[in-house]
C-alpha cells in the first residue's frame, strides 16, 4: 500500500533530480554554474561569492538574498562581532567567514581565489584617521578589482551611488566616479550599480531624520533626493547572479523624486510627533560646525555630507527591467521603520501620510 508520505517523497525525488535550461548559467569563459536540489535555503545555486563590505547597510541584505538561493558567500570581515550575524543566512557551510584588509592583497586574493562571482559593496561617506574618500572609495575598489581580474573571477559587480560625478562639489562622489573608472580599468567586463539614497532599517535616511531633523532642513528642504528601499537594491543585485549584465552600468533610483521637506512631514506624520522647530541653519554655519563635530571619536555630520544635502539627486531613467524588480515607494515601508519613534499612547494608531507636492509646471505666456 503506498501512503500519501510516500507518495510525496516519491514525488520529492522525482522533480529534485530533473534539470532545466534555466538551471544553467554560462559566465565568461564558457565557464558553467548549474543549481540543482530543492528551491530556497537548502538549495545549491551552483555559485561560490565574495561580497566585500558585507558588513554595511546593504551588504547584510545582500548576503541573505545570496544566502536564500542556495550560495556560497565568503563573506570578508575585519570585526568578529560583526561577522556574526551571517551564520545563520545560510545552509551549513554556505557562508565562509574570512578576516581580511584593503591594504593586504595576500588577504583580499584569499577571500576570492574560488569565487566565480565578486560583489564589492566597499564604500565609506565620511574620512576617518586612516581612511579618506579616495582610500575607501577609489584606491581599494581598484585594488580588489586587479586581484579578480588576475584569480580570473568571471564577474564583478561595483556598487557606486547614483550621484557619482568627478565634477560635483562633493569629494564623496567624485571618490566614486573616480572608483568606477579604475575599476574599468582593472576588471573591463566589470557591471557598475549605481543606487540611490537607500532607507530600511539602522539607514541614514528616516531614522536619522526621526533624531536630527534640524540638519534635514538645510536648503529649506527644497534638495531632491530619489530615495529607494535597500531590500529592492539587493534584490536587483543578487538578480545578476541569474541574469548577468556584463559591462554595463546601472541605475538604480527610487521610483519618485522626493523634497527632504516632504520627508521631514512624511515622518512627522507616521510617528505623529509634532514638526522639529529648530531653525533652517545657513550653509556656512552648518558646515562650521560639522568641522567642530569632526573632534569627537564617533561618526559625526562632516562637512562633505553637509555639501552633498544641497545637491539634487541626478534625473536619470532606472534600469530596474534589466534587473527585474519593480521598486516600492517609501511610503510602502515607513511605519515598519519609523512606529518604534512613536508614543506608546499611538503605537497602534492608524498610518495617515501627508499629500506630496504637486509637481511644478511651467507656465505658459
């Protein structure tokens, strides 16, 4: 007699052991990965990843993506107690944990002489002691870069920012546009991603306005930004694995174009505290004492992220479809980032959003 148990695994072993033309993909080289086995964590996508700065904002993300597929991910970390979040986000041994430094090519080539796939995520928006913008920005995307090209891994993938330019006014994004090209250099087949201002949680963007709202207000709030949600960022990004995009570059903006006023009342009005008070300060005395914050030894408002709130995000076309995601609004996910600011008498208070500016249109004479 066969049982309804049986039956399933009977059926589990069947379709397990089937392939698919969609199961291959063909990197440069000629080089095959196939994925076999059950969908989801157990799986095995057939890739072996390094993605380096795996440990910032994005990078977490992008590693449970990687993880959730059935990868491999080396995952580079200079702080123990930072690696330790990555165990769990996949099958056993799916996620190797290797110690390593921007400085030491020995390290770098160790955590991606198997990978058939980099990611380097590496990036700082503000100089320390040891690193400025170039350092972390430019010189160490270069650096990894080289060492990919010569352990012949078959694709790399640099995430830079949406505003990158070698001609904007900040040294941030100039570090970027100048990483880009010296990883162009290096790895000619490299795909270059370009995201915007991204939320979620521990972001700099709703929870640094929900605490500082008054360095928000600079430019009386009329900067443009195109913010876009960081778990459509790493899903496009561990899409490539799939659908790679050789030699391109990609625009990853959030799908409207926003004012910093807007949001300052879009988290007013989701944690239903009153709007900040606190004066518009001029752009002079704004970055005069982002220069006296630069004396205390944790990250503070520097003087370049003071310049970057006067500048308007770029209006550029998104290649979400290359990608295939469709990004969400901010609106989508702000309670789930921002009810923890609220009072406990309106934890559970219904979610009113404030009606967004209509956009300007030019006048006829």
């Amino acid at each position: 007699m066969i049982t309804t148990s049986n039956m399933l695994r009977l059926q589990r072993t069947i379709v397990v052991g089937k392939r698919a033309y969609h199961d291959l993909v063909t990197l440069p080289g000629n080089k095959p990965v196939v994925s076999y086995g059950p969908p989801g964590y157990s799986a095995v996508s057939g890739h072996r990843v390094t993605v380096f700065g795996c440990t910032g904002f994005l990078g977490r993300y992008l590693v449970s993506k990687l993880g959730k597929m059935g990868t491999q991910v080396i995952v580079p970390y200079r702080e123990e107690d930072e690696a330790r979040i990555f165990k769990p986000m996949g099958d056993l041994g799916q996620i190797v944990r290797l110690e390593w430094d921007i400085r030491d090519e020995k390290s770098i080539a160790e955590c991606l002489r198997h990978s058939d796939t980099v990611y380097n995520l590496v990036g700082r928006d503000f100089e320390t002691k040891n690193f400025d913008f170039r350092s972390a920005n430019a010189v160490g995307p270069e650096r990894i870069a080289k060492i990919a090209a010569e352990c012949g891994v078959s694709q790399f993938i640099q995430v830079s920012h949406l505003d990158a330019s070698k001609s904007s006014p900040s040294k941030f994004y100039q570090a970027k546009a100048e990483g880009e090209e010296l990883v162009k250099a290096a790895f000619p087949t490299a795909t270059i991603v370009r995201p915007g201002p991204m939320f979620g949680y521990e972001d700099k963007l709703l929870t640094n306005i929900a605490v500082w709202p008054i360095w928000w207000k600079l430019n009386h709030g009329q900067t443009k930004i195109r913010p876009v949600h960081v778990l459509d960022v790493a899903q496009a990004l561990a899409n490539l694995l799939a659908h790679p995009q050789f030699s391109r570059t990609l625009n990853l903006p959030g799908p409207s174009t926003l004012t910093y006023e807007y949001l300052l009342d879009l988290v007013s009005s989701v944690t239903l505290n009153p709007a900040s008070r606190a004066p518009v300060l001029p752009k002079p005395a704004a970055t005069a004492l982002s220069k006296l914050a630069q004396s205390v030894w944790w990250p503070a408002l520097s003087p370049d992220e003071v310049t970057r709130r006067f500048i308007d995000d770029v209006d550029v076309a998104g290649d979400w479809d290359a990608v295939g995601v469709q990004p969400s609004e901010i609106e989508t996910h702000a309670i789930t980032y921002l009810r923890r600011y609220r009072s406990a008498e309106n934890f559970i208070r219904p979610t009113v959003f404030p009606a967004r500016p209509s956009p300007a249109v030019a006048e006829e004479y």
